[in-house]
C-alpha cells in the first residue's frame, strides 16, 4: 500500500472540501437569504457570523473524525487500502484529534453564546456534539434512528443561522428605531415579526429539502458500506429489507421531494419567478432524475459512489438556491 502524506491524511480525514462547502452554505443563508429578507441595511457583526461558521465547522469535523475512528472495522472491510485510521494516522491519534476538536468546539459554543448574550445558542450546538457522537458510537448501526439523526444534523446546518438571526433581528430593529429617533414600543417592535417569521419560512424550507435529500444519502451511504455493515451486524436498510427495498424508499423520498417543491413553486410562482423554475428544472429535477437512473442500475460500491456524489450535488442545490434567490429579490416571503 502507497501512503499518502501526514498532512494529506489529515486533510482526508477531516474532510476539509466538505468543511468548506459548510462554510460556504452557511455564508449563502446569511447573504443571499436572510440579508435579502431582512433587507435596508441589516448585517450580523462579522465576530458572531465567523464564530457561528467556525464553531458548525469544528462540530463537523469532529463529527467526521469520531465516524472514522467508529468505522475502523467497517472501513477495513469495504476499502482496505483507502482507510486512514490505523494506516495513515494511529488509533489514539484520531482519538486526541477529536478530543481537541470537541474542546474546540465547545469553546467557540461558549464564546458565541457570550457575544451574543443567548447561550440557549450554545445548547442547541451542544446537543448536535453529542448527538454526533452516539451516532458514530451506537446509532448508525441502528435502523431510521441513524439516518435521522445525521440528517436532522445537516438539516440544522442552515436553518441555526435563522434561528440565532431570528433572534437578533428584534434588537437590531429596535436599535434602528431609537437611531432614527423613533420611540421603541411593543407596536413598533411587532413590526418586525413578519420579517423573522419570513427568514424561519424560507430558510425553513431549504433545511427541510437538505433533510430529505441527507437522508437519500444516507441510505445509499449504506448500500456502498453494506458488505462491512453486514459483518458488523449493523441494522441499515438494505441488511434488514434488502438492496431493491432501500432503492424504492431512496425513489418514493426522491419524488415527494420534488412533488414539495413543484407545488411550493406553482403556490409563489409570483415571488419566485421564472428564474426558481428554470433553477429546479436544471438542479433539483434534473440531478434526481440522473440519480433514479444511477440508482437502478446500481450493482457494486463503485457504481454506488457515483450515487453518493450526485447525492451530495443534490444536497448543496438546495442551499445554492440563494443566489436564485438574491437575484429574484422578491419583495414578499413564501406563505
């Protein structure tokens, strides 16, 4: 076996293209969604938006890190030569690695729940540590409970920004009042809520397709990790019910997704304009369509590999959809 570089090993299995891909998701829901709904010239202090992007990422590295550390035997199995625990990188190497990204992690919760005066913030980002850890240590290898958890942890990746933005929409509302020499009253302040109840809406919507979508994924993750999950007596949906059942949930998911999305489409068309249509048709529609047809034919790890990455394009096409977004730039919320 040819090993890769210490550095390279780390990059791997840190996942850092992903990591990056977070950090750009989560720049997408602040300027092209939430900025774009708020509008004037509403803006989230660059300390608390860098700390909210560093604090998801070191989450997510970690989650990543102990998911390999888990998958050792399982990784051993399905691709030997690829696996980087316990080849590239020693066992209780990974473990101090995730070790110091949880300290990381918890640090950055508790100074963001400082900076903004709210560390309700900082519990729900601990409660996704943990949750990412049983996943790695018990709940993966457990039917729908896995599936859930890491999709629901996903899922939250966007929609945290609408709830700590929700949260701070009201003070910066009521700061612009009092600058403008307006007397902040509970009235005044009401004003506001169609605002913080549009950024639930819309980036609701979007966190909800990358749930559905992260939970496609997961079941086609383990198609391609079936032979090690097997061995390890792990409950997925194709050990338990079997490969063509698992490939029909993957396609009754991947058509409500988009029947969801052709309706919320026909309901707004006037919000979102033709652009939104032409996006779907290209995006969404299209990458389903190509993976139902991938999926079919699907037979052996490398075909399902294929699946994963028109998965993950999937995935991300919910969230890109903010620049189609800024450039309608409707002057109305979805309902």
């Amino acid at each position: 076996m040819v090993k890769t570089s210490k550095s390279m090993a780390y990059i791997k299995l840190l996942r850092l293209p992903l990591l990056l891909l977070i950090a750009a998701s989560q720049l997408i829901v602040h300027y092209l969604f939430t900025t774009n709904i708020v509008r004037l010239d509403y803006d989230l202090p660059l300390l608390q938006l860098v700390l909210i992007i560093a604090t998801t990422a070191s989450i997510a590295a970690g989650g990543f890190v102990i998911n390999d550390y888990y998958d050792m035997r399982i990784d051993e199995i399905n691709h030997p030569l690829k696996r980087i625990v316990g080849n590239e990188i020693e066992k209780h190497q990974v473990m101090n690695l995730y070790i110091g990204l949880f300290i990381i992690s918890i640090v950055l919760s508790l100074a963001l729940g400082f900076v903004s005066g709210n560390f309700s913030n900082s519990f729900i980002l601990a409660t996704v540590i943990g949750l990412l850890w049983f996943y790695s240590s018990s709940y993966k290898r457990t039917l729908v409970i896995g599936n859930l958890i890491i999709s629901l942890a996903v899922a939250l990746i966007p929609f945290f920004l609408a709830i700590y933005e929700s949260k701070y929409i009201m003070p910066w509302y009521a700061e612009k009042l009092t600058m403008n020499g307006i007397v902040v009253t509970f009235e005044k302040l009401n004003e506001a809520t169609p605002t913080i109840t549009a950024n639930y809406i819309i980036v609701g919507y979007v966190s909800l397709f990358v749930f559905a979508t992260t939970f496609v994924h997961e079941i086609i993750r383990s198609l391609y990790e079936e032979k090690g999950e097997r061995e390890m007596e792990c409950h997925s949906f194709p050990i338990v019910y079997g490969q063509n059942t698992a490939k029909l949930i993957c396609y009754a998911m991947l058509a409500l997704i988009n029947i969801v999305c052709f309706v919320s489409i026909i309901n707004n068309f006037e919000v979102l304009r033709l652009n939104t249509v032409s996006y779907y048709l290209c995006t969404v529609m299209a990458l389903s369509g190509a993976l139902v047809m991938f999926l079919k034919s699907a037979e052996n790890p490398k075909d399902y590999n294929i699946c994963l990455t028109i998965a993950k394009l999937l995935i991300f096409s919910g969230v890109a959809y903010g620049i189609i977004y800024a450039l309608n730039n409707p002057n109305d919320y979805i309902g």
